[in-house]
C-alpha cells in the first residue's frame, strides 16, 4: 500500500513475509495467491507491498537468472502486489521447529552473508517498481554479540565497505538505489541505537544505515525520540521500519504460555536485567515489569495482566513521520504460527485474515499521523 505524508512524500507499507515457511521459487509464487492476494482484496487496495523473505539458495537462484527474474516480477505485477523491500535477515530455514540463534548464522563477518546480500540486491533492483525511489533489505546487526573480538569486528567491517562497494555496482547496472539496514535487536552486537552509533559509525551512509524495528526499539526500553536523535547525531539513516509490538508486563508468571521452542524471545527488564529468552527468564525470576522480544498481533491486545508496547509503536510513528525520517514501513509479525493455541490461526484464511487486520491498524495509524 502506498500512502501520501502531509509533506507529499511517498510511504510504502507493506507485509513481511518470512511468516510463510515457503524457501523455493514455487512455494513463494504460491504464497502471493494463498495470502497476499486475499490480504490485499480485503483490504480494498488496488496495490499491496511485500516485504519479501527469500531464502538464500532461492536468492542465489534468482540473481543468477534475469529471466527468472522477469518471471516473478510478472507474477507480482498481475496479482497486484509489489516490491520495494526484502527481508535478508534470515539466511534460510527460518520456519524450522527450532530457529533459536541459528538465525543469526551465517554472520557478517563471512563471505556467504556478503554474497546473499548482493545476491538480494540483484533481485530487487529488478522487481522495485519503475516508480520506486529506492529499494531497501533489512540485515542482521553484525552478529550474535558472543563471540565477539576486535579481529571479528575487522573482518565485519571489511564485509560492509565490499557491500557498499558492490551496492555501486548493482546501482551502476540497474540505475536502481538499494539500501541495507541494520537492525538493532537484543543480545547482538548492535542492541540499541547507542550501539547502532558507536558500532556503524565509518560505514558508507550513502548505502547502508538502519532498520528500526519497533519491537526491538522497546524490548531495549528506548524511548522512540531519544532513539532518534542518536541516530540522527550520528548520521545514520533509518533506511527501513519493521513496525512491531513486543509483550508487556508486571507478572511475569502470565508469560509461561508464550515459551516456546521456535524462536528466541529476549526478555530485558526496566532496572537493565536481561535473559536471551523467555524459559530462562521465568526460571531466574528477574525483577518485573519485562519487555519480551515476541512480536504480537499489532491490532489484538493481549489478555491482562499482558499487554503489548502499543504505545511505543505510536510514539516511534509519531516521530518518524513528523521527521519525514523514513519511507520504508514494514509489518512484522512472524511468530503467528507459535502463538498460544487460543490465539493461533488454524487455517490460510484465518492467516490472512490477521495479516490483513495488522496491516489495517497500521494504515489507521499512519492516517491519525496526517497520511494518506
């Protein structure tokens, strides 16, 4: 979808859709009719945005074959969806009965991560509609924080000058813009936006800057214009938003449902105690409230006494828009298919049904914010 701030600009929202577990060229094709295209005629939209997750080896595929390229481009264009940002945080197999921290792997401090990531670029510098201003790819931030060392931190520096270089090259054959972010999450190498800062800082801003997720940005207990302002100070664009609520509470003991096996959920409290997920949380017995990285149904409210980081979405909304300091927003919730029982879908309508329902609080949100 696409919506109009009060400046003019152009505002891409749209879908993240590493919450279909598709990792070959068909099964993501399939993906476009079994959801994407019931979630953009609910939504009454003539045009809706994915933010594509393609595996590595489906990337590599892709960037290979112009003629494959062509291929899928069509198949978006006739559906009515388009393509402005893809996902590159997760190299393949991120629907596994155990993701954990292999989602982290392989990192930026090796060839395979630069490779994907040039390897996106290609693909999407060929699906960004003619319209398009620029493209984006959300990444990784470096690394797991552990290990980490300065020769590490070498090695990952030198990734990110040959992606920036090779970003010139993409744009150079394409005449396309493509951007990579880093996005700060709990427990990596870049926690927060101080860390973005301190840790980004010397990269080629032209090409690389960050992805803000707002789940992240509230697990961190950042406060949204506090956040941006760091950025801002240190030069670092928010190249794309991955607009995502976190759960919330003061009784921790409410959470035990969400421990689950799939994927890691950082648990950090107010006074700065931290987990890396929920199981080891609940057995420390840290001090409450917590902030849970498990991003929630944007438009459900959790049953009390949970609540979601609601409220941190819209102020970091409130901020970005007012500022004209990003294009690129991005709804993200992938843990659909681990949430509580009561609260799961049980069939492809009833997924698409929430994703179109997320998508239209979203909207809404955006609108109450001058959009439109």
């Amino acid at each position: 979808m696409r919506l109009r701030d009060a400046a003019g600009r152009v505002l891409h929202l749209g879908y993240c859709t590493n919450v279909h577990p598709a990792e070959d060229l068909t099964g993501v094709v399939g993906q476009f009719d079994e959801f994407a295209v019931p979630i953009r005629e609910r939504l009454d939209t003539p045009v809706l945005g994915l933010g594509l997750w393609l595996a590595a080896p489906v990337a590599a595929a892709l960037a290979a074959d112009p003629a494959a390229r062509r291929r899928l481009r069509r198949e978006l264009d006739v559906r009515g969806l388009e393509v402005v940002t893809l996902n590159g945080f997760p190299y393949r197999s991120f629907q596994d009965p155990v993701v954990k921290h292999a989602v982290y792997q392989p990192d930026w401090t090796t060839r395979e991560r630069l490779s994907y990531t040039l390897d996106l670029a290609v693909v999407l510098a060929d699906l960004l509609p003619g319209d398009a201003a620029r493209g984006s790819i959300s990444t990784l931030p470096l690394a797991w924080r552990t290990p980490w060392d300065a020769g590490r931190a070498s090695r990952a520096a030198r990734r990110l000058d040959e992606l920036a270089k090779g970003l010139g090259d993409v744009e150079a054959a394409t005449g396309r813009v493509i951007r990579v972010a880093f996005e700060p999450e709990p427990g990596c190498v870049v926690e927060t936006t101080a860390q973005a800062a301190a840790r980004l800082a010397g990269m080629d801003t032209d090409r690389l800057g960050v992805c803000l997720d707002l789940a992240h940005l509230a697990c961190a207990w950042e406060r949204p214009a506090e956040a941006l302002r760091t950025l801002r100070d240190a030069g670092l664009p928010v190249v794309k938003v991955q607009v995502s609520a976190a759960l919330e509470t003061t009784d921790p003991e409410a959470l035990r449902p969400y421990a689950e096996p799939r994927f890691l959920h950082q648990t950090r409290c107010a006074g700065g105690q931290a987990a890396d997920d929920l199981d080891e949380a609940l057995d420390a017995g840290l001090p409450a409230p917590w902030r849970v990285h498990y991003h929630v149904p944007l438009h459900l409210r959790p049953e009390p006494p949970l609540t979601a980081t609601t409220g941190v979405l819209r102020e970091a909304l409130a901020e970005l828009v007012g500022q004209g300091a990003c294009d690129h927003y991005d709804v993200e919730t992938y843990t659909w298919g681990v949430l509580p029982p009561g609260h799961r879908p049980r069939t492809p309508g009833q997924l698409a049904y929430g994703i179109a329902a997320e998508l239209d609080f979203a909207r809404d949100e955006l609108r109450l914010l001058g959009a439109r």
